[in-house]
C-alpha cells in the first residue's frame, strides 16, 4: 500500500474500495421528480415502521391519502433551493433516500441557519450495506457547500439501530423532545 494511502486511514480506504468500479455498483444523487414513486413505496416503510414506536404520533388516514399528503411535500421540496432529496441507487434500483433542509434560526444563535434531516431510511433488504452512510456524507456535503455548520435531525427513542448509526456518523444527543399526549 502506498503511503498517501495509509495516511488516510481504515475509513477512507473503506470508502475507496465501496466506491470502486465492480465493487459495489451503488451511488448516491440528488433525487428527480421521476424517483417520486419509489420514495413514496420508502416513505410509506419509513412511516410504518414508526407506528410501531409511536402509534398516537400519526393521524388515522388511509394509506391513499397519507401518500397522496407526501407526494406533495416531496414534490415541493425537489422545487425548493432550501430542501433537497438524495437517493441511494443500486443497481437502477432505489434502495434508499434522505429528505433534508436548511431552516432559518432565531437572530439570538450565533449560527443563523441549520440543517435538519427530516428523514432517512432504507429498503430493509438493503440495510446494512453502507447505503445510509453513504446518504449522510453526502447530506454532510451538500450543507458544507450551503455553508451550514450544524445539522439536527429526531429519531426515535426506541429505534436503536438508527440511533446507532447517527452516532457512527458523528451526532451527539443534545436535547431531548419529549412529547405530552393531550
């Protein structure tokens, strides 16, 4: 192994050899308004698997009208400079993506602006194989470039292997949201 190389260390080498050419045919892109239907069919694992954490979180809807709701808010996020939506594809296949935004902070926070994903998830089949990393460098990336110092997102508190990965990938618990049924 050359020197330049060994400098950088067991995690980079790692994600030279995932992004190599046979290796593994994933990549990560911003997402198209063509990709709408397989981030639907994502969406939709995403927020049932939720109901299992938080059953009260959600309103009693059809399955229809919830994605009917979603398909509009992702298609204004692919037309909004603020939001973004990435994917993760392998193979031509959509196995994954991430829908993340820069909101405005109050003037009274040093940091006038912040990102916020608002959700990840991978195809269960996919998990496991480096594809929400690969999301969140690649999140991580598009904030650097809009100069956003800082990114927030909420998991639930149950979902362990998602609070798993968050902390491999470099989030530290500063609040807590805690929620009151009424």
């Amino acid at each position: 192994m050359n020197r330049a190389r060994a400098c950088r260390g067991p995690r980079a080498r790692a994600s030279a050899r995932t992004n190599s050419p046979g290796l593994n045919p994933m990549r990560i892109r911003k997402a198209r308004r063509r990709d709408l239907d397989r981030i639907q069919e994502l969406w939709w694992e995403l927020t049932a698997s939720h109901f299992a954490y938080d059953p009260c979180y959600y309103r009693k809807q059809s399955k229809a009208r919830c994605l009917k709701t979603a398909r509009r808010w992702h298609r204004q996020t692919l037309r909004r400079r603020d939001r973004f939506m990435l994917v993760a594809e392998d193979r031509g296949e959509i196995i994954g993506y991430l829908h993340a935004a820069v909101m405005p902070r109050p003037s009274f926070y040093l940091e006038k602006q912040q990102g916020i994903i608002y959700s990840l998830v991978v195809s269960q089949k996919y998990r496991r194989q480096g594809a929400a990393q690969r999301l969140l460098r690649q999140a991580a990336a598009e904030f650097r470039k809009r100069k956003i110092r800082q990114v927030v997102l909420n998991v639930e508190r149950k979902n362990q292997p998602a609070r798993s990965l968050y902390r491999g990938a470099g989030f530290e618990l500063r609040h807590l949201h805690l929620v009151k049924p009424l």
